[in-house]
C-alpha cells in the first residue's frame, strides 16, 4: 500500500533557496510514490494573491506540484496563515484540491482530522482576532483588487509586525490548547489528528471519550526538510537528506 504523505510550513522564499531545491527533490522522489501528498499550510512564505505564479519562486513550486500530481499522487492544498490567499488559478496549475480549514480524511483506513493548527492555539487571543480579521470575505476580495505591488508591500509590512509580536510572546501561548484539541476531536467524531503551526513535531498519545486517540504534529522546513508518512502499518516521521 502507499503511504499519504504529509508536510506543513515549508515557508518557501526566496531568502531560503536551499529549501525550494529540497521540495523540488521531495516532490521528484517520495511523493512520486505516495497514495496522496497534503500540504497542510504555509507552504510559501507569504502569498499576496496568484499573481505570485508570475515570480520564479512560486513558478518552480508549482511544476513540481504538477508534476507530482502528472505522476498520479492525488494533491491536496490547505491554506496557512501565511498563505492564506491561495486561490484557484494557483490550484489549477498545481494540480491540486484546495481544502478548507479542517476536513476529515480516510487516511490508510482511519478516519483523520487534518488542519492547519492555528485555530487550536487559542491561548494567543491577539493572533485569533487577527486571524477572524483576515479570514473575513470582505476583507479579502478588497484586498485582492489592489494592485499588486501594493499588495506585496502591504503583506510584507504584515510580515515584519508579525515577527516582532512574535519575538514578544510568551512561547506557552503559541502552542495548541488543550481544551481546544480536545474539542476538536469531539466535534469531528475521529481518534487522529494531524496538523502543523507549532513547528513542535511529536506524537502525541491522548484520551478522549475513554478512547484512545493520536495528534501529530508536522516539522518545519526551516532547518531540514521532514514529513510524516502514513500508511496501514502506522505513521513515521521522515527526513529528506
């Protein structure tokens, strides 16, 4: 059987070229020979709107996600919150299926809610009101009618605030909480979960309603490029040399 293959928060940039050389050879190897690829957010850096595709960076990422999917991997795209403009001209040329915030997916044979991960760290009450802001249609479709040039220089204005409220937080609050995981696995009725954001990878052993139940969570692709493999035998962390 093929495992579905699963990668989070690759933050694709120009400022990190190593990395995009490294999802061109995940994507010409492994995900070759997987039943599935999912992107489960923050594949780019930032993305003010799929005028991006016209830049070299996003160019490469996107041949080689069709070129995976050409191969028959089934690709499937979930919005980060760095990339959370993605829109359909970027999935056309992907060859991908856009997901929405949270889906549940027959994953070797399991029933799992796969997400993002920020809607489940609600300890950070500033980054959930920032992201109920720009999550909203309005909100979006305003911004997607500026011209393009100012809409890269406002995401990257975003981009530097960010940072900055980032640095001053404390570290407890950007992790999940667990009263919001626990309602999560309730609410979609399932025992797994797989998720990135946190760029805190582990497997996590749980409880819920007596039953036992399992949150992983992706790597990063800050550092090496890893992911998680999941098939009828189980799921295990992989790295790309």
């Amino acid at each position: 059987m093929k495992p579905a293959l699963f990668v989070s928060d690759l933050h694709l940039s120009p400022a990190r070229p190593a990395m995009l050389e490294a999802f061109e050879r995940f994507c010409a190897g492994p995900a070759r020979g997987a039943s599935g690829l999912w992107v489960l957010g923050d594949l780019f850096d930032a993305w003010a709107g799929d005028d991006e595709l016209a830049d070299p960076l996003p160019a490469r990422t996107v041949a080689a996600l069709a070129a995976v999917a050409a191969a028959g991997t089934a690709v499937a795209v979930m919005r980060g919150n760095r990339d959370l403009l993605l829109g359909e001209r970027f999935a056309a040329a992907a060859g991908a299926r856009l997901l929405p915030d949270a889906v549940v997916a027959p994953v070797a044979g399991t029933p799992t809610l796969l997400l993002h991960g920020d809607t489940l760290c609600t300890d950070d009450l500033a980054y959930q009101r920032y992201r109920a802001r720009v999550h909203d249609p309005t909100l979006q479709r305003r911004f997607l009618a500026l011209p393009w040039i100012i809409r890269r220089a406002l995401v990257a204005g975003i981009r530097g605030t960010s940072r900055r409220a980032t640095a001053r937080k404390p570290t407890a609050i950007m992790d999940v909480n667990a009263g919001a995981v626990a309602a999560a696995f309730a609410e979609h009725g399932v025992t797994r979960m797989i998720h990135g954001h946190t760029h805190r990878p582990a497997r996590h052993h749980l409880t819920v309603d007596g039953a036992p139940a399992e949150r992983w969570v992706l790597p990063d692709w800050y550092d090496a490029a890893g992911y998680l493999a999941v098939d009828a035998g189980g799921a295990t962390f992989e790295r790309l040399d």
